[in-house]
C-alpha cells in the first residue's frame, strides 16, 4: 500500500490528501491532517474524487476522425495531423485563425506551456480558459 | 478579475483561507459558499457559530441564510445600486474612514459624487430592498474591525460583472477594509486551477504573472528567454470572441484541453455551431466530453491522479501533487502531450518532467520566483507573490500600499441586465453549482454516490408562482428562452422568490445553457449565465 499526496481535482479551495493505493489501483483517500487548508476535513465530493480514476469511460487510446466517424489511431499519426493542421491553418489563414483553450482542471506546468506553444510556435494570443464562467 | 486588478493592481483574493477563523463580519454576495467551496463554507459556518457576524446578499434563501445576521433578498441583477446604496449610507453618516481614504487611495470625489445619486429610497425602488434594511447592513460593515467581502461567480457572470466588482472594491476602500489581517475582498475561484490557469498566462493578454504581452520591455524578456522573435504583440480573442469568431469563419481551427464549452458555455446551441464551423477542433481530454465527441481528433489525457504538478487554489497557494498510478491505456500527462507538439513543431522541449517547467516559471514570473518544488515538496505549499527562495510567502495582499500604490475608487453606475422579463418571457431563470455534482459533470457524474444523492436535474419555482401555473413538485415543465427550450423537473420551494427560477447546468440531460444569454460584460466578456427570461409550463 502506498500513500501519495495530492490536491482535490474539484473546487478551488485546494484541499490536500493522500490517494490510496493498492496493486496499481486508487482505492480511497486520507486528508492530510497538518495542511492549513483543509486540516484533515473533506467535503463529500473530495472523499469521493478518486472514484472516476478507474472509470471504465476514460480514453485510452488517440482517436482521429476518418470519413466522419472517431477511430483509434496511434499517437505519432494524431501529433502528425494535430501539427501539419495547424501549421497548414496558420500559414493559410493567420495565426489569428487558431483558438487554444487552456484548463482550469490541469496543472500550472501544463498551463504554461500551452500557452508557450500557442505563443512561440502560432505566434497568436488567442488564449483564454473557462475562468470567465 | 479584471475589476479588482483595476482597482487594487491584483485581481486575486487578497486574503487566506486561514483568516476566516479571524473575521468578525463577512459580506458574502454572489456566493453559495456551502455548496461551491464546501470547506470554506464551513469555516465561515464555526466562524458565525462563534460570535462572528454575518450579512448575506442573495435572492435565494441558499443554505448559509440559516446562519445569517442579516439576509437581503436584493432583485435579480441589481447589485450595483445595492452597493452603491450601501456607501450613499456610510458617507452621508460619516462612517468612512477618511484617513485611509485620504492616505491610500485616489478618485473619491468622484465616488462621492455618484453615489450621492444612490439614496436609500431610489436604491429600495431598484432592488426591493428596505431603506432600514439597507441602513443596518451599511452600519455594520462599516463598523466591524476585521470585515471580509466574499464574492463569486453570483457577482462576475453578469453582463455588469466588472462593475459589480468594482463596486465592491469602492466599499472596501471607503472603509480601510483591505489589507488588514481577515479584512480584504476575496473572490472565491470556482474550478481547482482557475487561479494557476490566470497566472500561467492562459489568457489572451498576458504571459505569466500578468506581464503584459503588449509591454515592449516584457516582451523582450520571454523573447530572450523563449529564443524566438516577432511574439505578437496585440492581445489576442477571449473565448466568448473565439466563438463569436468561428461563428463567422475567421477562426477555423481550436485546441481545447481540458474544458466542456459545449456544456459549460453559455447558448450552447450557438457554441455547437461554432465549433461545427471550425476546419479544425483538438480536444485533449480524460473523457470523451461532448465537445470531444464533435472534434477532429482527440488525444487521452492522465487525470490528476495519475501525473505530477502544481497548482494555485484560491488564495494564491501553490501545491504540489505526485503521481499515484499510472494512466489508463497510452493516455498521457497534458504536459508530455504539449512537449510532444513542441518538439514536433523545432520548439525545444526536452523537460525530464514538470520540475524542470517550473524551473522556467520561476525565471521568467516574479511572483513565482521562488515557488520550487524543493520547497513545495517539504511544506504545504506557497502563498505568491513569493519572489525568493528565501521569502515565505505572501498570506495577505496590499498590506501597506496597493500592488498598484494606490487604490483606485472606479465608481459604476447601475445598468439593468441585458434581457428582464416581459410579458412573454415573465421569468429570470438564474443557475448554480449544487453540492454534490460539479462544473458539467464529466467527472462527479461518474462518482456513485455524488450521483444517488444528486442524480437528475431540478428547477426551483415559488410556491405562489407554481400554483397559479398548476405545477406541483416533480411535474416536468418546460423551460424557453428565446434560444432555446429544455425540459426537466420542478421544485416547488420559497428558496426563490417569486418571478425567479433556479437551476444548475451540471447535467447535461438538461441543458441549461441552451436557454443563457451569450450576451457579455464588455470588459471581462464574462458572459451573462447568471440571469435570462424565460417562460416555464406543465408538460401534459
Ligand atoms: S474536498 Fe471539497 S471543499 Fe475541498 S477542494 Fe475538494 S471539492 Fe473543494
């Protein structure tokens, strides 16, 4: 068994806990006792957050639309198309014809470098995430 | 954000979740604090229960009302003219604290002016709310040593949001009420990273730290530091104009990572066309959302359980999360998906892992400047602005002077929401965050017992409206705008006053967005989901 620390994935309090797990898999949650946030106390929905972890609806594999259905691909053929889109796009239409949203839900590192990727490579500042709302 | 940054110079909630415990009055507007940020909740609930006073503005008798000294019950979008009321009361009754005024902040002729228009009678007239009413909540903010204003999304999804805020940080000041120990204008942030997603840039105008991409000597530095040339200079669309843009045909293709705009964004029905408009749409995501459902490709993204990284709560702290188990299938981290295009696309990207995107956070964002994982991993977390890795932290802002030196007084006067009700459209359906479900559900949705305690969606009506239009509890009604239509079922309680109706859009069964109004603050362009007419009935 171990016990690793993380941050509840839901509101923006922060809370801290530790996920549980056995043999590869979540199978609970303890509050951290000593964080000044939450000091060992969680909400229901941060006792329950771990549940959807193993949900047997989380994607798995890259999907790419072929003749107007999602099918499995691989990760080099959905990078390749991701990049030769876009760049095709930039240099057809301006950079300003590219939109990337980034996420409230994933971390500060990734953040981040989304926004580089948009600003150094697409040279656009349409940037924005769901904060507004 | 934008009204507070305006006012203070940081758009961030200037104090701690710690302080609660401290304050001896919160001002809590637009916040269903119990049920959006459910641990806050509590702290203000054991702060009352131990002799703390506490005002509450909303139109619906939400679960804090039981707790509160004074609940007003103001009409649908007229919080300007509430505050603006609230201060006509403190100046004419010399509550002001003119010292702090006179030493720490700018413009308040002006703020006189306006809000010596705003007399309790004209105020009562536009809001509902009793002059004597009025009067006691103004005594006692005024009065209180440690007050802490607390707004959320009840205040910025208006089509006035900015000036709502504005108007809160005008009483603050007026009062000394900021940057103090428990005493300060906090914004509660809705989603776990909102805050982080706002520092890192992941807005149109700004890098990290809110350093202007339109600042010559700014964009030297990421420059340099980036070793690129020619970043554009001019601030790019927000996503109500991306949308608006794609709607046209002058976006044409979209990267969304981690987002549901097709549920989460208001007049979904027009954010379907846009999207389908799109030559190109990227979503990266852990499920397939709806919006995934309508993209080109989607690429399988790790959860939080199942990555490394940081990030900022509501009041500025940055913490760091391990990874527990690996991803699901070949799903990957958001980060190695990104570092993958870089290296792709001859940006240089060769991070062992987010420790080492963070070292270039610190370097180029003085506020994280000395937020590293070294420290993070031997404490809990770091409060910014932090410059340093010799400094703290920072627990509460604006404690000598502003961020920006002096506070600005940005008086507003009241403007009417962008759609009222008629003789057609007789109602204001408002929505929310209920306790048990969150944002569009992709996630608490799958969570059994969240869903047994909070499974379908509900619209509350008054018992007094209900019974002229023959709806009892659990009957399926109808709901149009004039967007759109949903049905679901009724909730027959005085939790709303009469006129208004209540529902949440974390289901997508019923989507509540079909009917809001894409119509947006012009400064935020925050748009107006927190009001829109509708008429409901009975389904037969
Ligand atoms: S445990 Fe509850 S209060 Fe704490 S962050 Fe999660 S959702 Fe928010």
């Amino acid at each position: 068994m171990a016990r690793i620390p993380t941050i509840c994935p839901f509101c923006g309090c922060g809370c801290s806990f530790y996920l549980v797990v056995h043999d590869g898999q979540v199978t609970g949650v303890e509050p951290s006792p000593d964080n000044p946030v939450n000091k060992g106390m969680l909400c229901a929905k941060g006792w329950n957050s771990y549940e959807f972890v193993h949900s047997p609806d989380r994607l798995k594999v890259p999907l790419i639309r072929k003749n107007g259905e999602l099918v499995e691909g691989t990760w080099d053929e959905a990078l390749d198309l991701v990049c030769s889109r876009l760049i095709g796009i930039r240099d057809s239409s301006g950079p300003d014809a590219l939109g990337f949203l980034c996420s409230a839900k994933v971390s500060n590192e990734e953040n981040y470098l989304f926004m580089k990727l948009a600003r150094v490579v697409f040279k656009t500042n349409n940037v924005d995430h769901c904060a507004r709302l | 954000m934008a009204g507070l940054a305006a006012a203070f110079g940081s758009g961030a909630m200037t104090n701690s979740i710690n302080e609660f415990d401290d304050a001896d009055l919160f001002f809590i507007i637009g916040s269903n604090t119990t049920a959006q940020h459910p641990l806050i909740g509590s702290r203000i609930i054991n702060a009352v229960e131990r002799g703390s006073k506490l005002i509450l503005f909303d139109p619906r008798e939400i679960p804090l009302a039981q707790f509160a000294t004074l609940h007003l019950r103001q009409n649908f979008g007229t919080d300007v003219a509430l505050l603006n009321g609230i201060m006509n009361i403190i100046i004419q009754e010399d509550l002001h604290d003119r010292l702090y005024v006179e030493g720490r902040t700018e413009g308040f002729e002006e703020l006189k002016k306006l809000v010596g228009r705003y007399t309790p009678k004209v105020v009562e007239q536009i809001t509902g709310i009793r002059s004597s009413e009025l009067y006691r909540a103004a005594v006692m903010y005024a009065q209180a040593d440690k007050a802490m204003i607390i707004y959320a999304m009840g205040i910025t999804q208006h089509v006035t949001g900015t000036d709502n805020v504005k108007t809160l940080a005008n009483l603050a000041m007026l009062t000394g009420h900021v940057g103090r120990p428990s005493t300060g204008v906090n914004p509660l942030r809705g989603q776990n990273n909102v805050q982080g997603a706002c520092d890192m840039g992941g807005l149109p105008g700004v890098f990290t730290g809110y350093q202007r991409v339109g600042d010559p000597a700014a964009v030297k530095k990421f420059e340099d530091a980036w070793s690129v040339s020619g970043l554009n200079t001019k601030g790019g669309l927000t996503i109500t104009g991306m949308m608006e843009a794609a709607h046209k045909g002058t976006l044409k293709a979209m990267y969304i990572m981690g987002e549901n705009p097709l549920v989460s964004d208001p007049d979904i029905t027009h954010v379907e066309q846009a999207l389908s408009n799109l030559d190109f749409l990227v979503v990266q995501d852990i499920f397939l959302s709806d919006t995934a459902a309508l993209a080109d490709v989607v690429l399988p993204a790790a959860s939080f359980a199942e990555k490394e990284g940081t990030y900022s709560n509501t009041e500025r702290r940055v913490q760091l999360a391990r990874a527990a188990v690996p991803p699901p299938g070949q799903a990957r981290s958001d980060w190695e998906i990104i570092a993958g295009l870089c290296s792709r696309l001859g940006l240089a990207a060769d991070y062992r892992g987010p420790a080492d995107i963070m070292k270039e956070i610190n370097a180029l964002t003085p506020s994280y400047g000395g937020i590293t994982y070294s420290r993070l991993s031997a404490g809990h977390g770091l409060q910014w602005p932090c410059p340093n890795v010799d400094h703290p932290g920072t627990v509460f802002l604006h404690r000598e002077q502003f961020t920006k030196g002096k506070g600005s007084f940005l008086p507003c006067e009241f403007k009417p929401a962008a759609e009222t009700p008629d003789d057609e459209y007789d109602f204001t359906l408002t929505t929310g965050r209920i306790y048990f479900q969150y944002h569009t559900g992709t996630m608490t949705r799958r969570i059994d017992l969240l869903e047994r305690e909070a499974p379908e969606p509900l619209v509350e009506i008054n018992p007094e409206d209900a019974k002229k239009l023959g709806i009892r509890s659990n009957d399926l009604v109808e709901l149009e705008s004039r967007r759109g239509s949903i049905q679901l079922k009724a909730e027959v309680t005085p939790r709303v006053p009469k006129r208004v109706l209540f529902t949440t859009f974390h289901f997508r069964e019923a989507p509540v967005n079909r009917l809001t109004n894409s119509a947006f603050d012009p400064v935020a362009e925050i748009p107006e989901l927190k009001g829109c007419s509708v008429k409901i009935r009975r389904c037969s």
